[in-house]
C-alpha cells in the first residue's frame, strides 16, 4: 500500500545475462524462479542459477526474497 492506503501493484524486473528484460507481475503468494520449468519463471539456458534459485513470498504488503541455491 502507498502512504494513502492505495493498493500498489508488485513487480519483479528482470534483466537477463543476454540483455532480455522481463517484467513479471507479482499477483500470487509466491514466485518461484530458476532453470527447472516447474518453476513460475524458468530461464533453462542461464548456467548461472540454481534449477530452483529463488523464491519471492508474500510478507504481509511486502515481499521477502528467500535464495534456496
């Protein structure tokens, strides 16, 4: 919520090792993130994560961001 008791949409920008930018809404309760595809975003090319690198979860109006590797 903004200082007005507004609700404010929740992004996640992404720009990617090959210069890619992505804007993923963050509308759930989590967003999970790595090279696997069973994760909500999956780039399978990018040796540089983890099959599951991270995971964004609701934390009241916030988002906490937890890395699992």
């Amino acid at each position: 919520m903004d200082p007005h008791g507004r609700i404010v949409a929740a992004n996640l920008f992404i720009r990617t090792s090959t210069g890619e930018e992505w804007t993923v809404p963050l509308t759930g309760q989590r967003l999970s993130l790595g090279r696997t595809h069973d994760n909500d975003v999956s780039f399978p090319e990018d040796r540089g994560l983890s099959r599951r690198h991270l995971l964004l979860e609701r934390d009241g109006d916030g988002w906490t961001v937890r890395d699992l590797g």
